[in-house]
C-alpha cells in the first residue's frame, strides 16, 4: 500500500471514529489536524493518479474527507479496471479472437472480421467514445451525450423521441476512415451487464407488456419479433391479423428464451439482446474503460474523471431507467427464471457463454433459480 492510500484510510478511519463519538469534539479535531497533516505528507508522494484527481476537484470537494473518499474510489475502481481489461485479452487470446490471435488456426466461435464502428457514439470534441449497449445502463450515457452535444436537462425530461434517436441525430454514425483516426485521441469505454439480467430486461422493456412502454418501441418489437416468437412457440393460439396490436397476445419469458435458443445471433440478432463480443467487438479494440451496471456509479464517476468530463455541461453520476415495478433485482430474475427449466438456462448461457467469460459472470445463481422453480 502506498503513501497515499495509507494517509487517506487513516484519515478516513479516524474521522469515521471520532465523528461517532459526539462527546470527544476535542479529541475529533485533534483527529482531522492529524488527517489534514497526512494529506499534506502525502500530496508530495507520486501517483499516477495525482495529476487526474486534483485537476478534477469540483466544488463539493474541497475538503480532505472528499479528496480522500474520491481518491480512493477512484483507485478502488482502476484497480477493477485494469483487472476487468486484462481479463478480456486474456479470453480473447485464449480463443484465438481479433488483435489477440495466437495462431493460424481459425478461433472456435464466429466472429466479426472488423470492429463495428458504426455503433459508436463517438464525441470528438469531448475526446470520449462508447460503444452503445442497450440494457446496460444505455439510456444513462445516452443522456450524458446529449447533454454533451449541447441538449438542455429541461428538454431531455419529456423528449419528444427516444434518446437513441436524438443522439443519433447529434452523433451520426461514423465512417470506418474517422472512427479509427477518432480512437487514437478519445477515451474508449463500454457498459456490461450480467448477460441474463439484460436479456430480462430487454424482455420486459420490449416484448412483455403491450400496455406500456410505447415510448420505448414496443409496437415495432412485437411486430417484428413478438408476434413471430408466438407464432412458432405457443400452440392452438391465433394472431390478430396484420399484428393487430389491440388484440395481441405477447411472447412469455419461456418463449422468448426458446427463441434466443434456436436462433443464429450472430447474422440475425436485435441490438438489444445481441451478444457483447459481436456488438463491442472487445478483442479487436483496446477500450480504455469496461464499466459494469453492478457498480455503476463509481465507474461512471471514474469515466467522467478519466475524460476531465465531471461537471461539464451538468455531467454527473446518474442513474436513469431503473427496474419498475418495486422488486429488486434479484426477484425479478427469481420469479422469471423458475419459469424455466435447468435445460434451458444451460443452452442459453451456451449461446452467451463467450460474454460470461469475458466479463467474469457466472450462471449459477439462475440455474438454482430454474432448478427450484
């Protein structure tokens, strides 16, 4: 442990105790003369996070306790980091995939030849670029684009579209040519979630309720897929014609999951449940930054840090989108899950398996969801 993490946790400890302890003022002054006399030590340590941080202060930090917190988020979060991206060029190679091929000998699963650089959302100016993927915290950054491109917080309320729409219009999609020059000068950064939590959501946000959520598309869902799905996996059951959306009957989880199952999503596959590595394609590209929606607001925070973007245009850590219906996360899996067989929980994490691998998720805790359903 190095000079600074040592100042800032005896800090941190000895503020936590005294402040506790109401009685002891004197004692707990002593205690924040002893912390601002470590930070002073300390601010003459190097650290390749020294010149970041203090750059990035904003005016609610302007206290050692919060310069002592945010350092260690911070460096509580690039450790994660560093592992997280290690752990992708590590699968990645052991698969034989991308800028980390190994061999002649052709990699084990399909794979796209060249990064989709088309999905991109790439702010030159800002020097920050993300790969989109939706269910995992999309609408959050999509938010954050717009704010960036010069939208207002008040417009961005009630938007008269959907915010992948305002930002593609902010944002268009990039050519091959300036997406390549754009990554040698921008933050590179995407969003994972558990694979089966997204596929959830996806399913609840797009195919599940035809009595909510139109502003997210749902009409065009069901007429694409949903009417489909129930077509080829719901027996002695009719359709309204033409997809008749007042009288529809939607897709259930088990459906769905029969669906993703059966179908080929490497050549046909939504944007909302297409796997990480064919969206991201995170063994052509080295990302700077592999934020996840379980720790999603420190690793926005150290984004927007790493970016010197924390605070401009009203950038802050947020939180949009969240679960509705007042269960936590787990719940929901559970009361879906159980719907399913252990069989089918396997095969769908084997069509997911390489995401699993790359991102460090296990299926276990669904697969005891099925297997007690």
């Amino acid at each position: 442990m190095g000079r600074w993490e040592s100042a800032d946790l005896l800090c941190l400890w000895r503020q936590r105790r005294w402040r506790s302890r109401g009685a002891y003022k004197l004692m707990g002054a002593a205690a924040a003369a002893t912390c601002i006399l470590l930070y002073l030590l300390a601010v003459s340590a190097p650290s390749t996070w020294d010149t970041p941080i203090q750059q990035l202060i904003t005016p609610q930090e302007d206290d050692v306790w919060s310069i002592a917190e945010a350092r260690l988020r911070m460096r509580e979060a690039r450790l994660e980091m560093d592992q997280r991206l290690r752990r992708v060029e590590e699968v990645c190679r052991r698969y034989n995939l991308g800028l980390y091929r190994q061999s002649s000998e052709p990699p084990s699963v399909k794979h796209p030849p060249t990064p989709q650089y088309s999905v991109f959302y790439i702010d030159k100016p800002h020097k920050i670029s993300w790969c989109p993927i939706y269910k995992a915290a999309s609408s959050t950054w999509l938010y954050n684009f717009l704010l960036l491109g010069g939208m207002k917080e008040g417009s961005l309320k009630k938007p008269k579209e959907q915010l992948s729409v305002l930002a593609r219009k902010m944002y268009p999609e990039p050519e091959y040519k300036d997406a390549e020059e754009a990554f040698g000068t921008t933050f590179k950064f995407m969003v994972v979630r558990h694979p089966f939590e997204r596929l959830l959501s996806a399913y609840r946000d797009k195919l599940e309720n035809s009595k909510v959520g139109l502003e997210h598309g749902v009409l065009h869902f069901y007429q694409k897929y949903g009417r489909h799905i129930v077509e080829k996996y719901r027996f002695n059951r009719t359709i309204g014609e033409k997809g008749d959306f007042k009288d529809r009957i939607e897709p259930t989880f088990p459906e769905f999951v029969r669906y993703l199952i059966d179908e080929d999503l490497v050549t046909r596959s939504d944007d909302h449940w297409i796997p990480f590595y064919l969206f991201c394609t995170p063994c052509l590209l080295r990302y700077d930054a592999i934020a996840k929606v379980e720790t999603m607001r420190r690793d926005q925070e150290y984004i927007l840090r790493s970016a010197a973007l924390l605070g401009v245009e009203g950038i802050k850590p947020r939180w949009r989108h969240q679960t509705r219906g007042g269960k936590t996360t787990d719940d929901m899996a559970k009361s879906y899950f159980s719907q399913l067989s252990e069989k089918q929980v396997l095969a769908l994490y084997h069509k997911y398996s390489l995401d699993f691998d790359l991102f460090g998720y296990s299926p276990q805790k669904y697969l005891e969801y099925a297997r007690n359903g």
